[in-house]
C-alpha cells in the first residue's frame, strides 16, 4: 500500500489534486499497489482577488482551519485512522506499507515516519529541515509564506492584504519563525526533530532549480538518516514546471525503490550510489529537449568536487585576484506601503521592484570552457556598517552571451540575512549559509551577484534605516567560494558538453576539496 499524503495548494483547487511528484495514482494501481490519498481535514481554499486573500467559504470540508495540525499530533492521527480504514478496505499487507508526499505533503511523510516506526519505507520529497526556512530565512519574513501560514495555523478567517495583519500576528509570526529547537509547537512538526530517529529505508528527492525550498535543507536531512537511503536532486515533479519527459529518470526511480522494499523485487537499486543528482543547463530548462546532465555519486557534492574561490573586486568584478580600492556602499531606499506588496504571487521573485533599490553587482569574466557548479556556493561578506540594523538579499544570476539572464538557481533566492546590532562604521563581517546547486554553465556565459537591502515584494523590508558598505580592499576581502565538479567524471550524460575546465574566468586555480556533507 503507498499513503499519499497531499501538499497544500493555498491558492484554489482541492488539495487532493496536488500529490506530485505522484499525480499518476493510476500507474502505481496499475503496478499491483494498493493507493490511498486524502484531504487533511480544514485546511481552508485560499482565493486570491486583486492581490487580497480571503478564504473561500464554499470549498468542501475546508471552510475553516478547525482541528487543523500542520503535522501535529491530530494530522498524525488522522494519517494512522486512514491506514486502519484501507486495511478494512482492501488486501494491504500491514508489513508493507510506504508513505509518500510532496512539498507540505513531504513534511507530513517525515512527521509521520518518526512517529509511526511500523511503515516500511517513507519518500519525503520537495521539503527543508525547519519551519523557520519556510517562514522566516535567515531572520527575513517571506511575505506570500507568512499570508497562508496566518490564514490556516493562526486560524485568520481573512488576511486581504499583508497591511492587515495585526501587530500581535507579526510578532507570532516573528516568534514562530524564531528558533525552532526553543518553540516547542515548531520543534514537534520539524523534519529536523525526526530525522535522526527515522530508521526505515527513506528515499528522498529535490528539485534543482525549486522555487520553494532551497537543496539546503533536503541534503543536511538526508546527511542525518540513519538507515537505508537514497537522494534524488534533479528534475522531481514539484515546486518548479518540469516537463513529464524531464522527469522519467525520477519517477524510474521511485518505482525501482517502491518495488523494492515493497514487493521484495531485486531492482538493483540499492547496489548503485547513495546520490542521482542533475544539472540543467542555462537556456532553458523546462524544455522537453533540454540537456540535463545526470550523475551518480557517493555524496553530495561528490569527492570529486573542488572548490574555487572568487573576489569581489572594484569595479563590480568577480575575479580570483583579490579586490582594491575603496568600498562599495549599499544604502536602503525601499518604499513601505501598499506599492511594497503589489504582488506576493511566486512569479514576484522575477519581477522588477515599483520602487528602486540600491543594489551592488558583480560579475565575472565569460567562462572560458564549460563549468559544473555541483555543491554549495559560499558567500563570505565583510561589510562596514552604515545603520544599526539592515538586511543582505544577494541573488545569483547566469548572464548568457546575448546579455539576458536567469537567475542561476530559484532556491538561492530565499536565503536573505538580517544583521542586527552592528556598530555604525565598523566592520560586520558576514558567513551565509551556504546554498547548494547544481548548474551547467557552458563557455561564453558569465555569474553574477547582486547583493541589496531589500526582496522586494517577496520578503517584508526591515523597518530600520540602514545599509552597508560592501569591503574589498587588504584584510578586508569579500569572497564567493564555488563548489565545481568535475566535468570528465562518470557516469554522466552530458548532452553534448565537450570542454572540460574548472575556470569560469580563465585566472582561478581550482583547489581539491574535501568530500563532506553539506
């Protein structure tokens, strides 16, 4: 039997409708499974109108957030009573029984795996280790996530516009979205609570470029598994528009893992490497036809990654040499107000801002040869303070040769810091979190990286005036440290890559590096 367990689709339509990676319930019917997929009881049909949102009152069984649990106790329970009724209702052998689901759906398979130990096999896919991630990154409030988080946990009947949400929901916003491990309603719900007492076989999945959640959280939960696992970072079904022909390796993949565990057939699955990861290419990646390069490895990255690190120089450069002159400022200028919140749809993280913002750019010379970005991207700032408070929203962008761009991976989007108590006119050096990627930057194409004050419309702005002065002069360096691989390791399709240097700029001495969990 295969429990689906459904994500949430805030903003219409039945929840039931949205199981990716597994909306094909027939296939796996089709394959001898019993499957069984379910509405969590009021999770409220959010409908949006002219930017405001409001709870649509007519949808079945979800007018309201009553006896909602995002993962708590109730929602495990009601999981456990939906097992019992199919074990009524059909021939499920009670040994034999995997939990799978997407996006919320995954959060709901982890919570669940940790609680019910007696499931076989559990497949989380699409989700981070905390819900503070998904709420508040790094300290910033992510203004679409705290909208549906209010109207469903905090039980609001209607949130129209963000301006509306009362002082005291911001602040439990803010509170929730704090330290998980010291709020005790987050910490019970967190895939990172479970993780390390989750024992059974667990086959975990990513998308590359997914606009929701960053690969950040997938691989460190995956790092913490104890029993059998495998990890797929690539083209899954969800968070990102992936054409069905993208995606056959993935659902290959999950079936060779389902037959396996659940039918005891000897796919051979569990002799190839712990990792399948892929790499999309820059021009267009949900194109039926684009190269998507695949790999198997050990880990991720993989020990044969290196790691190249680049100066943020005058100039707005990216360059191995290190950076001179005087330092770069970067003052806040975003306005507040309705105009900040024009649009809190996904698609606002392309869009330009109604207000403009200050914003540093660097960017590197044209990749002399194709380069594989297979691990994270560490961002090392040192910064002079020019306020007591401010906040950092760096982007990461492929510039193609006939001067457009993309942004190099949707998940490095969510990872702004908010620096607070800084000295005015000292040094504040900042550590990101590394964000973890995988891309295929042919020859000809340039990185950028864009550092401003604030995400407009995405992230609620720091009400604080402030700003910062971006260093790169003697001590005071300011560093992007890439993780490439390398492009002649196996096994792999290339889709017709043929270079193979390590130098996006033709300058930078790439250093072997140690194979470690991210």
């Amino acid at each position: 039997m295969i429990l689906l367990l459904p994500g949430a689709n805030a903003f219409g339509g039945q929840q039931v409708n949205y199981v990716a990676p597994f909306e094909a319930q027939q296939v796996y019917a089709c394959r001898g499974y019993v499957v069984v997929t379910y509405e969590a009881r009021g999770y409220p049909t959010l409908v949006k109108t002219n930017g405001a949102l409001t709870v649509n009152p007519t949808a079945p069984n979800r007018a309201s957030t009553t006896g909602y649990d995002w993962g708590g106790p109730i929602d495990t329970g009601d999981s456990r009573d939906v097992i019992a009724w199919a074990k009524q209702q059909y021939p499920v052998n009670a040994d034999r029984i995997a939990v799978a689901g997407c996006s919320y759906g995954g959060f709901r398979t982890w919570t669940l795996a940790g609680q019910v130990p007696e499931l076989r096999t559990a497949l989380p896919f699409c989700v981070t280790d905390s819900w503070n991630e998904f709420l508040s990154p790094s300290g910033v409030m992510h203004v679409g996530c705290a909208l549906v988080y209010t109207a469903t946990a905090l039980g609001v009947a209607s949130t129209s516009t963000p301006e509306t949400l009362t002082e005291c929901e911001r602040m439990q916003l803010r509170g929730l979205a704090g330290d998980g491990n010291a709020n005790d309603w987050m910490w019970q719900r967190s895939p990172a609570r479970w993780a390390p007492t989750i024992t059974m076989p667990v086959l975990m999945g990513a998308h590359t470029l997914d606009a929701n959640y960053p690969m950040n959280g997938t691989v460190r939960l995956f790092n913490q598994l104890r029993g059998p696992k495998k990890l797929f970072l690539g083209a899954v079904a969800g968070h990102y528009p992936t054409p069905g022909s993208q995606q056959v390796l993935f659902h290959s993949t999950a079936q060779r893992w389902l037959d396996y565990w659940l039918k005891d057939t000897d796919t051979g699955i569990m002799s190839e490497p712990a990792v399948t990861w892929q790499a999309p290419p820059p021009e267009d990646p949900t194109s039926p036809s684009a190269a998507w390069l695949t790999r198997q490895t050990q880990s991720f990255p993989s020990c044969q990654a290196t790691t190249m690190p680049l100066a943020l120089s005058q100039g707005g450069t990216l360059t191995a040499a290190a950076g001179e002159g005087a330092a770069d400022p970067v003052v806040n200028t975003y306005a507040t107000g309705s105009e900040y919140f024009a649009d809190v749809a996904p698609a606002a993280n392309d869009k330009v801002p109604a207000t403009p913002v200050e914003t540093a750019v660097y960017t590197s010379a044209p990749f002399q040869a194709d380069v594989l970005l297979a691990g994270p991207l560490r961002l090392q700032l040192d910064l002079t303070a020019l306020g007591t408070r401010f906040q950092i929203h760096p982007d990461f962008w492929v510039l193609r040769p006939d001067g457009t761009r993309r942004r190099l991976a949707y998940s490095t989007v969510l990872q702004p810091t908010a620096v607070y108590g800084a000295t005015l006119g000292q040094p504040a050096p900042v550590d990101f979190v590394p964000y973890v990627t995988a891309q295929v930057l042919p020859a000809g194409h340039r990185l950028q990286l864009t550092l401003s004050t604030s995400g407009k419309p995405t992230f609620v702005p720091d009400p604080t005036p402030g700003g910062y002065a971006i260093n790169h002069s003697g001590p005071r360096q300011s560093t992007l440290t890439l993780t490439v691989d390398d492009m002649e390791a196996g096994p792999a399709t290339t889709g017709g890559l043929e270079s193979r240097s390590r130098r996006p700029d033709g300058r930078g001495n790439a250093a072997r590096g140690a194979c470690a969990s991210v």
